[in-house]
C-alpha cells in the first residue's frame, strides 16, 4: 500500500531479459535501507526487490506488467519515481495507492498556468476506468487531483515542488504514463456495469 507522494527518484542502470521478463537495475538514494522481499512503487508499479548489487536493486517486470504499463519502453538511464510502502503509522498524505496499474495513458498537452503546471492525458476509455472533477488519480506513482475531467481524457496541475523532485519534468507530448484510478471509483464503476447487465 502507497499514499502517491513520492520519496525520491531512482536512475535506471541496466535493463536485461529473462524470456519473456525485463530485469531492471535501479540506483536509488535508500538503497543501503532497502531489503530483498520489499515492495517498491516505481512510477506506481508495486515491484519486489529481487536483488541487491553495491549501489542498485533489481526488480523483475512480468509479461502481464510489461503489456498492461509503460515499462515495455523503459530503457537504461531514465528516472523513476519511487516510493516505499507506507507505514501504518505515518500521515496519509496523498490517496489510498494499490501499485496496480489499470491501463497506461498518453500526455496530449502540457502548459503553464499561473505558477504550476497542467498536464493533460488522454486514455482508453473503453476499459471501463473513469475520473471526476476533484477525485483522485494516480500517475506515474504520484497522488494528484483531477481537473477537467472528460470521458477518456483529464488534467492535472503540478506544483513546482512535484515537478522538480519527480519525472514529471521530463515528460513531454507524447509520453506514455501509468494510471491507477481510485479504487473507489473503480469498484462503483464495476457496480454500475454489473448492474446494467441484469
């Protein structure tokens, strides 16, 4: 379980295959704190350390991860948001995150406004996954409020303190991103469909 503010940001240092898996090899700021077993969000793919070098961790991307988030195009020196599983004891400063990805989305804008940044994305909407004005979203492992939600599309509006301590300055028109939606949203969503169907 996560809360989608993210701790830091990790460096991709080698990336190899193993059939139809991607081992990837992280440099991260905690990595003498982490432990073989422990799950990581990276970019809001919940991962386990499965390996531990000097000063990188591995991760092991399945098939099933790789068709359903970006990390098919994830390649050798790109940044990655990171953010250790949440303590039971600390502040929910962010939303309830899963680290389950539901679908990827694609950045169709980006603008400045009045001191922060807004990012529109745009999505499948045929996968059943919706957003509302002011709910939450995931993207790329960080909490964030939706503005200008419409079917298959929405926005958000950075601050500078999450643009300068994410990957969000690296991203551009064009860009494909991870999306978990609100769980809440996902399960009356799902109730509505079933409802429908009878």
């Amino acid at each position: 379980m996560f809360t989608g503010i993210i701790e830091t940001t990790g460096i991709v240092k080698r990336v190899t295959t193993d059939k139809s898996n991607l081992k990837i090899f992280i440099e991260a700021p905690f990595i003498r704190e982490i432990k073989i077993d422990q799950s990581i969000s990276h970019n809001g793919i919940c991962l386990t350390v499965d390996g531990i070098e000097d000063a990188a961790y591995s991760i092991t991307a399945i098939e099933e991860t790789l068709l359903k988030t970006y990390l098919r195009h994830i390649k050798e020196g790109d940044l990655i948001n990171l953010e250790r599983s949440m303590l039971m004891n600390g502040r929910l400063d962010g939303h309830l995150v899963y680290g389950h990805v539901d679908q990827t989305a694609i950045c169709i804008d980006i603008a400045e406004q009045n001191g922060s940044t807004v990012f529109t994305f745009n999505y499948d909407a045929t996968k059943g996954n919706i957003t509302i004005e002011k709910g939450s979203v995931c993207v790329n492992g960080v909490s964030l409020t939706v503005v200008n939600s419409r079917n298959g599309a929405f926005s958000v509006a950075i601050i500078p303190y999450t643009l300068e301590n994410t990957n969000f300055k690296y991203l551009q028109k064009g860009s494909v991103v991870n999306l978990e939606f609100d769980v809440i949203g996902k399960y009356v969503a799902r109730y509505l469909q079933q409802m429908i169907k009878k």
